[in-house]
C-alpha cells in the first residue's frame, strides 16, 4: 500500500551515489579485429576516460590501463582522442599533457609520438585517425600572446598533421608533418582511397560550424602535403558535416542547403546530388571533433540517424536506386559507429531503456548488450517515462515532461507537484528521451522535470535553430517560461513552485529567467554565463565570436551586451540562486559565478555558492556529481517547503 507523502519528499531507492559508482558512460565503439573497443567514462577513478574492450570470454577489460586518460582538449570539447587498427595498435591523445600516445599490442605502458610544448608553447590533438604507419589529427598550438588579455593568454594555429608511429617525433618536432591549414578551425580529414586527395571541413570566425562551413579538397603531393585547395560545399550560411569517400573520386557528406541537414553524393568536379531529400536533420552541431552521424555499409549503402525531435534509423543508397529503409527499434537516442559482416555498432537508448554500447543486426533487427552505461538499473517502477509534449507561446515549443513516478508513494490529495526545468546548455544542444538517472533522482522522489528544446535547439531544422539569433536571453527566456507555464494551466505543475536548472548556456538562461521573470521560486546554474562583455574576452577560442551570432558582434552591440546580462539586472531579482563551478573550467571561468554572487551578496539575495576544485566545464568525479546532485536537493527542499530525508540542509547566504 502506497504511502501518503509531499511530493519531493517520496523515498527513493536512487542516492546521488548511485549516479555515479555503477555509471560509467559508454562512447564511440568501434570494431578492433574481432572485438569491439569503446571509451568509457570512469567517475570513481576521478572522471578518467578509458580506453575499454571486451574479450573473448565475454569479460570488460581496460585496454588503456589507469591512471592513463584518453581525453583531447582541442576546442576544449575534445572530441576523436583514440584511434585503433585491426592489429590492436592503440593511438590516443592523453589528457594530462595533450601529447599522442602509442600502446602496441601486448605491452602496458604507452610511449609518447609528440614532443613536449617547449617556451611556453604547447600543442593539442584531436580527430585522431590511423593510416598506415602514421597518425592523422587535428593539431592546436598554443602560444604565449604579446596583444591578449584575461583568462586566455595565448595566440592559436590549428593545422592537419601526420605524425609517424614509430616515436621519432617525440624527440624531433620536425618530424610532425603539416599537411593543411589555413583556416580557423578544421575538422574530419580524410584522404581518398588511392592517396591521391584529402579532404576536410574548415570554418572561420565568427561562424560556428551549425552556421557555416566548407568542404575543402586539395591534391596532395609526393610528401604528404596538400595542395592548393578548392572548396566543394558549404558557404557562411551552409555547414557541411562528416565528409566521406564512396571512391576515389566521389563523397558522401551532410549538407544542409535546404534549412535540414541532409545526406549528398559530391564528386570531385562540385556535382551535388541529394540522397534523399528530407525535412528532418541526419546531422547536428559539431561540438565535438570526431561525431558521426551515418556510417558506409559493406553493400555500399548508408545507415544514418534521422532526428525531428526524436532519433531512429535509417538506410539510404547513394546510387538512388532504392528507396530509404527505415530500420524499427526502440530507441529515441542513437549514435552509430562502424559496420561489419551485417552488424552495426551503435550507441543508444531511451526513456525505459539503459544507454549504452550495442551490435544490432540490420537482417534481423536484434540487438546485443556491448556495455551499457549502468550495470546495475533500479526496478523499473521507479524510473520516469518520457512523454513528448509541445506548448504554445510566441512559437511552438517542444519539451520533454517526465512526471513524478514511485510506487511506494502518493502525494495527499488535491496536491499538484513542484517541477524543475532543465534547460540545455550549446544552446544550440537538445534535449533527448533517454534513461537518465539525474532525472530518475528527482521523480522518485515526486518532483517532476520538463526539459525544453526552446528556439534555437537542434533537432527541428535551421530555421527553428535561428530563432534565437539575436535574441540568445529572450527567446530561450520565453519559451522555457512558456513550457512551465503550459504545464501550471494543464493541471500537471504547482505553479507556486517551479524552479529552473542548466549549465553553461542553460545556466545563462537560468539567470536570465530569474532575473526577467518571476515565474519561477528557485534557480540552479552549472557554471553558467552571467555576463558578457568579460565572457567574450576571457572564454576560450573556439566560442569567443559566439556571441556575434547569439547577441551582435562587438563594438557595435556593446549596449546590448550591458541590457541582456543577467549580471546587470540583479536589482530585479528576488528569487534564491545556487551556483556551482569548477575552479578549473576555461569555457565559463569561475569569474563568472564570483560577479553573481557578489551582485546577489550586496543585494540580500539568499544565495549558495559552491566550488570545486580539479573540475572544468561539466563534472567527472564522483564525489562531485555526488555533493552537487545532494546539494541541489537540498536547495529545492528550503526553497519549495518540502523534506528532504538523508540530506542535510544547506546553508544559504
């Protein structure tokens, strides 16, 4: 017999511990010989990313030992860190010193294939590849600035590099080979199947790669270097993704000419021929140097992930002789990987289904366990169900609404729920039904969470994405606002309390909610931006034009700068806040939490701020994700009247 109980003070058989000692995410798996490899995500060996297989007896073993972490900090994001051949030849970019690492077969300790930085000089790696005896990455060198100031005090080159994988580089800096450059940012180098062409994906300030890239292809010579370089697509208003080589002189990428990124045959010439034209997206924003979004089938065809909201599969023939097959499972959240004898590496899951690491077969549509991300999951009555839901406002906004769910409780009747929004960081993410034991955390214990894919989220196409051009703090402001309050009028939501979480950009718009609203009674920011004119100059390269394209570019939109800052518009805000950071982020400084927290401490805001030291921008380490995730329940506890057993209060300024 259920007990009668507050919502937010159900018993719930999920602690923050248990985000954390048997959750390790599971990434990128991919096909080495007969085995499958995988980077897995290590919270208990303080956020480590290991380098994972499973062997023939069926057991999961580290192929890259502790304490090494395959980790690149090209972009900050990282992104294609490891690399392996069929021979079991490990390459991977280490965390700690950002240098290359080779691991031969049947050996434990690495040796490096880069040099170290030298005079204050140093270098990153990332989209890392193999291609016979050499390495392929994009490299970053950093050098010391005579003109930058701020939280960022070096000047940036990135190039593509080949780097030899018998170690002579690690001692001879001119041993690394610079094949391309010249651009601001690049990205997937390919070479074609003779060796005769390399293509890649190059992009400058101020776009970002969702606003416009190129897909540049260049002869290379008897070195190994490129030649003059052409460009096959892609303008500042087009981006092009994932370039691959069907043969020698064709390509398969993803485009989005249309408003939807879309699958292309390019030859060499510049003749564009879509797959198969479609208003939904079989791509998404580069974040993350090294992201696929459909792999080369052995017939010849393309597996490829199609989203509107939610993501499934489907099979598409680059010669259009065949009609798209769509591929039914039960996933709403899917990554492939490679292909083999039939058999497709994929990442994926749902709501009701454990992330995570999988071999699907394309004849019969079953799928095998590989890793998943948790190896242990609660009873099933206690995780929450996706229900998509869209709400009206100055647009349509699409959500995600996970209701309150526990089978040991029921909330006193004529009660409604207190419900927190989650809002995405990017902005430019997107929310994804997927099992995700931070929101199990909170419906077990009768707090509902709606996360919102406001204007400006990827999944509905580049037009609903650039609603929030020029408008970053208004429109995801308004349609966050518009989903809780869609939720209060349908009956589901306790308009009196309703609190708003995110990180990063959704932490920007944390604040900025609080401070232009008084909807909500509580606020939680990750490491969220609270000002602008310093974020621009102190934020690292890769997002440090961002703000042209989400505010305006500087001088010109200075003003504007000052008027949407949260930072600024303190005095309006009488709602508490808890701000979390890592005094290690170089994306979202801890500069920017400090100026908060001040504004709030000289106005009388009741307020908690709290640090963590060795974390950078999103938390690895168990016992941080175990203090925040305990911390915010305690938040929530004070703010919105409820108990919260087994959690101590927490202090507020």
């Amino acid at each position: 017999m259920p007990a009668t109980t507050p919502y937010g003070s159900w018993t719930s058989p999920i602690s923050a511990a248990d985000l954390t000692t048997n959750g390790h995410p599971v990434s990128g798996p991919r096909w080495v010989g007969d085995e499958v490899w995988w980077l897995e995500l290590r919270p208990q060996e303080d956020g480590r990313s290991a380098v994972r297989r499973r062997d023939a007896s069926g057991a999961v073993v580290d192929v890259l030992p502790a304490p090494w972490n395959a980790a690149s900090r090209v972009h900050e994001y990282g992104g294609g860190a490891w690399a392996a051949d069929d021979r079991g030849v490990l390459v991977f970019v280490e965390f700690a010193d950002q240098r290359l690492y080779v691991l031969a077969p049947g050996t434990r300790e690495p040796r490096p294939l880069t040099p170290l930085g030298t005079g204050g000089t140093h270098h990153r790696y990332g989209d890392v590849s193999l291609r016979g005896d050499e390495v392929v990455a994009v490299r970053e060198t950093h050098t010391p600035s005579a003109t930058k100031t701020g939280e960022n005090t070096t000047d940036i080159v990135r190039d593509v590099v080949a780097v030899p994988l018998d170690g002579s580089a690690a001692t001879d800096p001119a041993a690394v080979r610079s094949v391309v450059g010249g651009s601001d940012f690049l990205a997937a180098p390919r070479w074609s199947p003779d060796g005769r062409h390399l293509v890649w994906i190059a992009w400058d300030h101020p776009r970002m790669p969702w606003d416009g890239t190129e897909l540049r292809v260049a002869p290379v010579d008897d070195d190994g270097v490129a030649g003059t370089w052409r460009t096959l697509a892609g303008s500042p208003t087009e981006s092009v993704l994932q370039p691959e080589w069907l043969d020698d002189d064709t390509l398969v990428a993803i485009a989005d000419p249309t408003g939807w990124w879309n699958l292309e045959r390019i030859t060499l010439d510049g003749v564009r021929t879509p797959l198969h034209p479609d208003a939904a997206e079989y791509g998404g924003p580069l974040w993350r140097l090294g992201t696929r979004w459909y792999t080369l089938l052995p017939d010849g065809r393309l597996l490829a992930t199609r989203t509107f909201g939610s993501t499934s599969l489907v099979v598409l023939d680059p010669s259009g002789q065949r009609d798209p097959e769509p591929i039914e499972t039960p996933w709403t959240s899917i990554a492939v990987g490679g292909a083999r004898d039939g058999r497709v590496l994929v990442t994926s899951g749902a709501s009701t289904v454990g992330a995570g690491a999988r071999v699907l077969d394309l004849a019969t549509g079953a799928a095998e366990d590989v890793r998943l991300d948790a190896d242990d999951l609660p009873d099933a009555r206690y995780l929450p169900v996706a229900e998509r839901r869209e709400f009206p406002g100055e647009r349509t906004v699409h959500a995600i609404v996970y209701p309150p769910r526990n089978p040991d409780h029921v909330a006193p009747q004529g009660e409604l729920p207190p419900y927190v929004a989650v809002v995405h960081g990017g902005p430019t993410s997107q929310a994804v039904a997927a099992l995700d034991m931070r929101i199990a955390y909170w419906t077990s214990r009768g707090i509902g969470v709606v996360d919102i894919d406001y204007g400006g989220s990827t999944g509905y196409g580049r037009a609903y994405r650039e609603t929030l051009r020029g408008q970053w703090g208004v429109v995801d402001v308004e349609d966050t606002i518009a989903a809780v309050r869609g939720l209060g009028e349908a009956g589901l939501a306790d308009p009196a309390r309703l609190a708003i979480r995110g990180g990063s950009a959704g932490g920007w718009t944390v604040l900025s909610a609080l401070t232009r609203s008084d909807v909500f009674a509580a606020g939680v920011s990750y490491f969220g931006v609270a000002e602008l004119e310093r974020f621009a100059q102190d934020t690292h390269d890769f997002e440090s034009r961002y703000l042209d394209g989400l505010i305006g570019p500087m001088p010109e939109a200075a003003a504007l700068y000052r008027e949407r800052a949260p930072l600024h518009a303190v005095d309006q805000l009488r709602t508490p806040v808890l701000l979390l950071q890592g005094l290690d982020d170089r994306v979202v400084p801890p500069s920017q939490a400090e100026l908060f927290r001040d504004a709030m401490r000289e106005r009388g805001i009741p307020h908690a701020y709290v640090t963590y030291a060795g974390e950078g921008h999103g938390f690895r380490k168990a016992a941080t994700i175990i203090d925040a995730t305990e911390k915010e329940l305690a938040f929530y506890g004070q703010i919105l009247g409820f108990a919260t057993p087994g959690v101590p209060a927490l202090p507020l300024d």
